[in-house]
C-alpha cells in the first residue's frame, strides 16, 4: 500500500515553491528526512526572502488512519489507528475512542408542547 505524507502549506510564503528552483527536492528531503524526526520545515527562498512556508508531517503506512489538527500554522497529529473502517462515522467513533471520548449523535427531533 505504501506511505502518506502529510504536508501543511504555509499560503503567505507558498510563492516560494514557484520561485525556488530546489523546492521539489528540499520537500522530498524533507519528507525522507521526516520518518526519524517526525517533523521537518522546508526553507526556501526567492534570493530576497527566506522562509519556511512547508511543513511535512512524519510519513505513516496507507493503511493508518490518522487525526490531524491543523491551524495557527501548525499541524500535529492526535491519534492514529488501523483498520477502524471506511464510514467516516465508524472512524470519528473510533478516534474519539482511541483519545478516551464517545461520540454521541445529537438528537434533533422536536419535542411537543
């Protein structure tokens, strides 16, 4: 099945992966370099700025399931699991699971009065 990679693109520098002629390979580095470090930043530049505008997440079999939070131009993993199913239900149910909360559908029919 092989690896996924999650990557968190930083959108106020990304002009730096157009303008820096080595950002393909600095990104693959990073993404090799990632399985022993867990996180990894990428610099790159445009010869006036420089900037770390990518950051890749350490690689986990495709066969993983994986909760990521992503914001405040961070992203970190929260739990990661193995065949918990393909229903996105079943997977929130078993994340919530895995992190010591139980997810419970709320119940939206009206009562009457």
């Amino acid at each position: 099945m092989g690896y996924n990679t999650p990557i968190l693109v930083l959108n106020d520098t990304a002009d730096l992966l157009r303008s820096d002629a080595n950002a393909g390979p600095k990104i693959l580095d990073a993404i090799l370099e990632s399985h022993r470090t867990k996180t990894q930043s990428v610099t790159l530049t445009n010869g006036r700025l420089i900037a770390s505008p990518v950051i890749v997440l350490e690689p986990k079999h495709a066969d993983a399931t994986r909760l990521l939070v992503v914001g405040q131009n961070s992203i970190e993993e929260l739990a990661e699991l193995w065949y918990c199913g393909s229903k996105p239900e079943d997977v929130l149910k078993a994340l919530a699971d895995k992190l010591g909360y139980r997810v419970v559908k709320k119940n939206h029919a009206k009562t009457k009065e």
